[in-house]
C-alpha cells in the first residue's frame, strides 16, 4: 500500500469482492457474479462502477427489503418478462442477459426485460457477452429518478445508459453511454472521497449549479448534450416501462432493462459481417486528424487495452475504498451483516 493507492491482484480482488459481499448476506454464487461485472469495471478503467459498489449496494435502500428468486413472468418462445426478485441488477440483470442469449440461439431473436432490481453496472458487461456469443444487441437500461429533465430543476428521470455490440474480430464493437451528463456512480464516489464534480453536470434541490457531489445527490443530475440528451433519456426511460419498471413501484420512473438481440445472419454471413466491420472501424481509425489529435478513438478498444494491461498489473483501489472493503469483509464495517 502506498500514498496513492492500494493495488490487488486480480484474485485478490476478487477473493475481497466475494467475501464482502458474501458477509452482508448474498450467496457465493450470486456474490461471484457480482464481483466478476465489478472486477471487469475496474479492469477496463471504470472505478466509480467497481468494487466501491459494493458498498453502494450495502447502502442501498432497496437491500434492506426481502429478495425472493428471480422468475419469468411473462414469456413467448422469443421474448420474457422477468421480475428480478429485488436482487441487485448485477445478478439480475445477469440472469435476463444469460435468457436473452438462450432465446437467441433457439430462435434467431429474443427481447428481455427486467423489473424488480436495480444497481446493474456498466451495460458494455452485458452486451460484450452477447456480442462474444455471436449476436447483435441493444440494451436499454433506465433507472429511479436522478436526473432533471432539459429545463427542469426537479430529478425525474434515470441516468438512463443506452449500449449497443456487434460481433467483430478481435474484439466485439461496443458502445455504452449514459444519458446523463455524469452517472450516479461517479457522483456517490465523489462524495466518498471528498472530490468535486466536474463543472455542468449537476444542480442542487434549488436548481442551481453545484459541483458538491452531497448537493448533487440532493438535488439532480443533468442530461447530456441539450436536447439530444434529454430525448435519448426520455425514450430510454419509456423502454423500460415495456421491461415493466413501472409495475414494481407504481412510478413512471423506476429500474427497468431490456435486451434486443439478433443474429447478424438473419441479414448475411457473420464472418462477411465481420469483414465489413472490420473495414469501417479501419477507415474511422485511419482518417486524416485535426491538428493536435494524437488518434481517432474506437469505442471500447481502450477499455479491452486497459483490461488486458490491468490483469497483469493489477488493480489500484483508492486507500479509502479498499480499508471499507476490507472491513466489510471482516464484518466490521456498518454494511456487514452479523
């Protein structure tokens, strides 16, 4: 451990990950699950979605009710409703993801949707497994209320991340944005540590400008980009009252996630889409750059470098993030169950 950071091995991590999570009552199947999206978050350089989760989910108001098994609710050969059982969305949505590949590969298609869970990471997790499987893939994922609408002083919308994945060679293509100019991860981490919020991104409970992660969780986070923000928010949200978010707490704005996946070879050859991916990413990266531009970045290559980089460097915890951890672990931090 030094000044700056507390570095682990990735099975440390993950030994850490589990046992925290196994403490404050979750299964050792479920807490596995857990760690290995929060690991992959870490890996690819995402800490604010990695394993200070954890102690989110420890926090989180929704853990503190009954979970009950995840069931499908609704179901045809090609699509499912499923109630998450109040599980955190990293298993949950896990679960929906693994059905939503099932239906893919009997049938060509499936749509899946998820209430009843909540807190699911970073969607690039879901959709590179998909894209990995050999399908194409939209997820949509819309949360409780955090953020203002366009104009709005008042949260009532989710942070609301839309992510998309194509089968490639090496590497799948993937996308993940939230809809929000800041997710709500990155302004609970802020406020663990004693950071400020990057300008723009956040208004207190009076609407005003705030880069107080403390006044920003009291009052709202801003949507990206103006009006195209706002609206990919809006018809995120809107989605996931198909995935039926609103059926679980009667609220027009609540956790819902829901998958598209399709085979590419419903419109052509895989392998002959792989080459024309290939072939558009190449031309993206080779275009001519503006003064001053060192390269044309490819969504997702810098989180598969950073993965491949971190798994044999090791990942680096913030001091804070690693002693709560590890407390939790040893069932001596406030989350830990007795």
């Amino acid at each position: 451990m030094n000044e700056q950071h507390t570095t682990l091995t990735v099975p440390e991590a993950t030994t850490l990950g589990e046992s925290a999570l196994q403490r404050i009552g979750l299964s050792a199947d479920e807490a596995r699950i857990i760690t290995a999206n929060l690991l992959d978050a870490e890996l690819c350089g995402y800490p604010a979605l990695g394993l200070a989760r954890i102690l989110t989910i420890a926090e989180h108001r929704n853990f503190q009710k009954p979970r009950t098994p995840i069931r499908i609710e609704y179901e045809t050969p090609v699509s499912a409703r499923m109630d998450g059982g109040n599980y955190p969305g990293f298993y949950a949505v896990y679960r929906a993801c693994e059905l939503a590949i099932d239906k893919a590969t009997a049938n060509r298609f499936s749509v899946v949707g998820m209430r009843n869970s909540w807190l699911s990471g970073r969607s690039a997790y879901y959709v590179e497994k998909i894209a990995r499987a050999g399908f194409a893939c939209a997820h949509f994922a819309c949360s409780a209320d955090v953020v203002a609408p366009l104009g709005g002083k008042k949260a009532v919308l989710g942070t609301n991340p839309i992510a998309f994945a194509l089968p490639g060679e090496p590497h799948p293509l993937v996308l993940d944005i939230a809809t929000s100019a800041t997710n709500n991860g990155d302004v609970i981490l802020a406020k663990r540590l004693d950071q400020l919020l990057p300008p723009g991104v956040a208004i207190d409970a009076q609407g005003n400008p705030t880069r107080d992660p403390a006044a920003a969780l009291a009052g709202s986070i801003l949507t990206f980009g103006g009006h195209k923000g706002f609206g990919l928010s809006l018809m995120t949200q809107a989605l996931g009252l198909l995935a039926g978010s609103a059926m679980t707490n009667n609220k027009p704005a609540d956790f819902g996630f829901l998958f598209i996946v399709f085979d590419a070879e419903l419109l052509m050859p895989l392998g002959e889409f792989k080459q024309y991916l290939s072939h558009l990413v190449q031309a993206v990266s080779s275009t001519p750059r503006q003064a001053g531009v060192s390269e044309i970045r490819i969504p997702s290559q810098r989180a598969f470098a950073e993965r491949e980089r971190r798994r044999a460097t090791g990942i680096a915890l913030n001091p804070r993030i690693a002693r709560a951890l590890t407390a939790m672990a040893a069932g001596s931090h406030p989350g830990a169950a007795e």
